[in-house]
C-alpha cells in the first residue's frame, strides 16, 4: 500500500515540477506526511532528454545505476540526491546530471539483485553484477534484462526468491545520419 501511494504521489508530481530532486522533494514530504511508522521506498528517478541523451536523476537511497559504454568501463552513478523517502520531513533532494551518449545503456536495478543468496549464503553482490555488466556492456537492454534474471536464478540455484529482482535497462541509439 505504501508504494502504491509513493508511485501515485509520484506520477502527479511528475507533471507539475521541473527537476528530479523537485519531484523527489515534494514526493518524501507527501510520505512523510503519511506517519506510517517503519514504512520508507528508495528510488531512482530519471529524466532522459531523447535528443541530447542528457539524464537529471535524483536517487533518494536507492542501489546506484550502471551505465554502460561498449569498449569503456563500467560507470556506477553512486550520487545520491539524499536518504530514502518518507523517513525525514523537510529534505531537498538535489538533482543530479551526467550524458548517456549514442551507444550507452543505462541498467537500473533493485536490491533484490544483489541481495540474491546461493545454497551457502553468499550474496550475488555488487561486485559480481558488475563484472556481468562489463562482460555484456554492448548488449541490447532487452538482452541485458532477461540475462541478467538468469543469471540470478542460476546463482540461486533453485532457492526461492527473499525480494523482488527488477531491472530496467535502456540504450541510447546512435543517430542515424
């Protein structure tokens, strides 16, 4: 039910306020507001401009996104706009910046990926979801997505799931000339 506030706050904010971290601000208030005690949601929020590939994000706590450049390292946007949502009345949260270039892909993912647990308790962790990244870096987001899900279900290795695994890739495509 708390999400489910959180993201209807969100889509309404979303028309009236210019920046990320606006949305961001106004959206913790609103939840804030709400004194559910215990209750928070971290959360990435993106604007990406199609045509100048320039992406205003605020990250309110939550796991930092990946971008990915064929043939260049594996870039983390580990920035944060300031904590989770909802814990703390009165933050601003600031909008941040960077440029996904023709070719890039960005990979947004939840803790349910990296909090992924194999048959002898060790996690499938950052450091692991990173070297998956680097080696497919140049894949389509669909590809990456779907890949990425099978690469958790076998590192588990039949366990059940403990949290949701959610991933959003997307890929910025080279303009046509």
């Amino acid at each position: 039910l708390f999400m489910a506030i959180a993201r209807t706050v969100l889509r309404a904010t979303a028309d009236r306020h210019a920046s990320a971290g606006a949305c961001l601000t106004y959206l913790n208030q609103s939840l804030a507001d709400q004194k559910a005690p215990g209750m928070f949601a971290t959360l990435f929020y993106g604007i990406l401009n199609t045509r100048t590939g320039v992406l205003e994000y605020a990250n309110a706590g939550h796991n930092p996104p990946y971008l990915l450049s064929p043939g260049a390292a594996l870039r983390a946007l580990k920035d944060l706009s300031g904590p989770m949502l909802g814990v703390f009345d009165g933050l601003q949260y600031l909008t941040q910046s960077t440029t996904v270039q023709p070719g890039e892909g960005l990979l947004v993912y939840t803790d349910g990926v990296t909090e992924a647990r194999d048959s002898t308790g060790d996690f499938f962790d950052a450091a692991r979801l990173e070297a998956y990244l680097a080696a497919r870096a140049s894949q389509p987001a669909e590809e990456l997505v779907s890949g990425l899900h099978a690469e958790v279900q076998r590192f588990q290795a039949g366990l059940p799931m403990t949290d949701d695994v959610t991933v959003l890739a997307l890929r910025r495509v080279p303009s046509r000339a």
